[in-house]
C-alpha cells in the first residue's frame, strides 16, 4: 500500500444532503496544480473520481463524490469474481491512468490502494483518486504491487485449470522489462482472444464497451433454414399463380358455354317461355357450379398459406414438441405424486411378525373418506434447540409490514441482488444502501454513500460512520421506515 495514503494525508467521509464525499485534508505546504482540478472538472470521466476544493484557516480539503459507489475491498469480501468480471476490474484501474496524458494529468498522482478505488455495486464502473499535486515514489513499482496483491490476497477468483489466465497475467507483471503501457496491451489481447476477430466482432464489441445498456446481441441466422424457407415460399407462390389462372379460364370456360347456346340457333326452335325457363335453369345450373369452382380455388389457396405457415421452421415444431413432453411429463408426475399420496397401502409398515401395522386404525375413516397416514408418521421427532433469536428491523408501512432479520454479524440492505443480505425492492433505496453490524453485544449501522440517505430517529446519519442502535430506534432507508426491535 503506498505510504501517502498511511502517513501523509488524513482521510475522512462527510456528506451534504445530496451526495456523499471522501475528503482528503493535505497539509499547508502542498502545492495543488489548479490547472489539474480545472481538467477534471471540465472534462468529467467514469475512471476519475469528481473533485472540488475547500480552503478554510490556511487548510485545504479535496472532496471526492463517492455517491452511490463503494469501495472495492467491500465488494471483494462479499463476491466471488468471475473472468470477466476481475479482467473488467483490471482493465477499469488502468483505464483513466492510460488516458491522464490526454488531460495533462500525471499518472502517478492516482492512488493504488484497493480501500480509496471506488467502484459501483453492479461492477459497472471504477473510479479512482486523484490527487492534484506532485507525488514522490515508483508509480511503475506501486502498481505491480497493486495487481500482484489484487490477485493473490484481495479476490476471489474463479481459475479453471482449462484456462490459467491468472498465472499469464502473474509472469506478465513479474517480467523484468515490465511497464503499464505494454501491460494495458497484454490485457487487451487476453480479451479479445476470448471472442471472434472478424471486423464486425469488433465493431460490435466497442460498441457495447462505449454504451453496453443500449447494445443488442443480433439474431443468429441459420442459412439452411433460410434456403428451406425460401423454397417453400417460391413453391407458395407457384401453387397460388396456377390456381388464380384456374380460375380465370373456368370463368372464360362458362362465358363460352352461354355464348354458344345463343349462337347455335337451338333455342330458337322452341317457344319462347320454354327458351326462357332453359336458359333460366342453365344459369343458375353454370352459376353454382361457378361458385363452387371458385369456393374450391379459394380455399386450396389458403389452405397452402396455412401449411406453409404451420411448417414454418423446425425449431417452432421442435418448441411445440417439447413443451407438450413437458407437459406430459408434468401430468405423469402430478398423478404419480396424487397416487402415492391418496393410495393408503403405499406406506403401510409391517410388525415384527410380518402383520401389516393400521397407521390409523383409532379412526380409520372420517365423514366416509378413508383418512391417509402421513409417511413418517413412525419416525420419533427430534426436538431441536431453541430457535436462536436475532434482531431485526419491523417494516411500519401497513402494505408491506417487512421484517429483517439480521441473521450475519455485517448485514448490507439494498437492491442489487447478489451482493446484499437482504433485498428492497423500492428504487428510493441503493443498490448497496446501509450495513448494519454486531459487535460485543451493540448494534451499529452504517450508511454506504447511499443517495437518499438513511436516517435514525429522523435524523440523517453521516456515511461510512457507525451509528449505535437501541431498542425500538426508527430507521429510514430512503422512505422506507423500520423499528429497530432486540427480541
């Protein structure tokens, strides 16, 4: 850890009704290169940590805005990390130093040490302290500590034998020509090994490095079933241009039938009312048979659509098909559960002597309904301990009444599921929004840089400062309202 976050600076925590802050006090004889704060403040980055300056009796306090972040020991004592999530943390560290010569700030004025790198609950950003002043010591050495401690002290981490990417990155920083610049490449080709190299992969990839919440994975395209479903269209279209020419010539068919009965001169050698009644009954004879012709063509035309639309792909049929198995595996297994639940001799249990035992025979029918033993019923109970009491927090609000119970001695409330104790569903609350502790017999809680803060007995506590709980307290998470109960 570098000695000046030990020795030469004080660090402390403070908050104002909006935001939470990390305040380092530097001492009167520091020179901070304003132009530096200037360039933080004017070009606002996510690997950088917002600051301002105070200056008060001749001191000068840097703020920090660590709202709604924590720092990463916190996160690291409570998750274990996968590839892609330490290869992210590693890659968010040396980010912002990369890229401080693009604002005229030196590399080595950032603070490596894992309690000051601050990060969001969801590891979906890492911010890191600046301090705006000229700092002594190997910036170079100090790094190499940080990774080598990252990996082998501070996470847990998930390494397959299949994969030993945790010992390519050891021998990568113990080289003797080891330098940051050349580590940043390492890193980044370690990365994109892990996924395809074609020009889209990539573009595809830095888009979603730049904006992952608007990124979309594309529809995976199977050109066999593409060339399938062409044909059948093609072979749609076919039958439907037959079928529509069918029908124009069984049209031009029943025009000429009637031209040549009035051009053949057969209606003319018989009376006038018997011509009228023939081509009367001829006509409605033609016309029928007219729209049934058409009836026919018209349905054959939809019922190809509609085969062509039930064999739309053999992954629909395939879905289709296994959600009936499931189903059927589903009835198989309710009926299979309802029979040896309602079948009383299924768990008859015999004597000594081989007498089948009646598990119910004080009342073996009830209301005319044969009354089923429970399974075990001859299984003696074990009496356990007394159910160990904690404290707990009692929801007030009528519609939820929640109750938690504080079952670990460093319990975190929040949303983020996954890296909380207990889950709150409202959006007011943090993703990592207060920790309440026990130690020696007392209650404590903690605000971790929450937005909307947390409140005892209606007042706002400081973040990151432990607050002691009594009985029958009101605490606030947001305005979500508890009472702090010791059983």
């Amino acid at each position: 850890m570098p000695d000046v976050t030990q020795n030469k600076y004080n660090y402390t925590y403070e908050r104002n009704a909006t935001a939470s802050y990390l305040v380092a006090e530097i001492g009167k004889s520091e020179e901070v290169q304003e132009y530096q704060v200037e360039m933080i403040a004017n070009n606002p980055t996510s690997g950088i940590l917002p600051l301002y300056i105070r200056r008060k009796d001749q001191r000068v306090k840097l703020y920090y805005n660590i709202t709604s972040k924590v720092p990463l020991t916190w996160i690291l004592k409570r998750k274990k990390l996968n590839k892609n999530e330490f290869m992210g943390i590693l890659c968010g560290v040396i980010k912002p130093i990369m890229e401080a010569c693009n604002y005229f700030l030196k590399e080595s004025s950032f603070i490596l040490d894992e309690n000051y790198i601050f990060v969001s609950p969801d590891l979906s950003g890492i911010s890191l302290v600046y301090l705006p002043m000229p700092l002594a010591g190997d910036f170079q050495n100090n790094f190499k500590d940080f990774v080598l401690r990252f990996i082998t002290s501070l996470a847990d981490v998930e390494d397959s034998p299949s994969d030993n990417y945790l010992q390519c990155i050891l021998v990568a920083v113990k080289q003797e020509n080891f330098n940051i610049a050349g580590f940043d490449r390492f890193l980044k080709d370690m990365c994109l090994t892990q996924s395809p190299k074609t020009e889209g992969d990539v573009a595809k990839q830095e888009s979603c490095e730049k904006n992952s919440s608007d990124f979309l994975m594309p529809p995976v395209n199977n050109p066999k079933m593409d060339l399938k479903e062409k044909g059948k269209k093609k072979m749609r279209n076919t039958i439907r241009a037959w079928r529509v020419l069918a029908l124009i010539l069984s049209q031009v068919a029943v025009v000429a039938v009637l031209i040549g009965l009035f051009t053949s001169g057969v209606l003319e050698s018989i009376s006038k009312e018997d011509a009228t009644s023939i081509i009367s009954g001829l006509a409605l004879i033609v016309g029928a048979a007219d729209f049934l012709i058409i009836r026919a063509i018209l349905s054959g035309v939809n019922s190809g659509q509609k085969a062509g639309e039930s064999s739309g792909g053999e992954y629909d049929t395939a879905v289709k098909k296994q959600s009936n198995r499931l189903k059927v595996n589903d009835f198989e297994s309710k009926n299979k559960n309802s029979i040896e639940n309602e079948v009383p001799f299924l768990h008859n249990k015999k004597d000594l002597n081989g007498r089948i035992i009646n598990e119910n025979r004080d009342n073996p029918v009830s209301d005319g309904k044969l009354t089923i033993p429970r399974k075990n019923s001859y299984e003696t109970e074990f009496l356990s301990k007394h159910e160990e009491v904690y404290p707990y927090l009692q929801g007030t609000d009528s519609s939820t009444a929640e109750k938690i119970r504080l079952t670990k001695q460093q319990f975190i409330i929040g949303r983020l599921e996954g890296q909380v104790d207990y889950v709150c569903s409202n959006n007011a609350v943090g993703k990592m929004h207060a920790e309440i502790l026990q130690r020696d017999g007392s209650c404590y809680i903690k605000d971790l840089n929450s937005k909307n803060g947390t409140f005892v007995n209606n007042e706002r506590i400081e973040s990151n400062k432990e607050y002691v709980l009594e009985n029958n307290d009101k605490v606030s998470l947001a305005n979500c309202d508890f009472i702090f109960i010791i059983p």
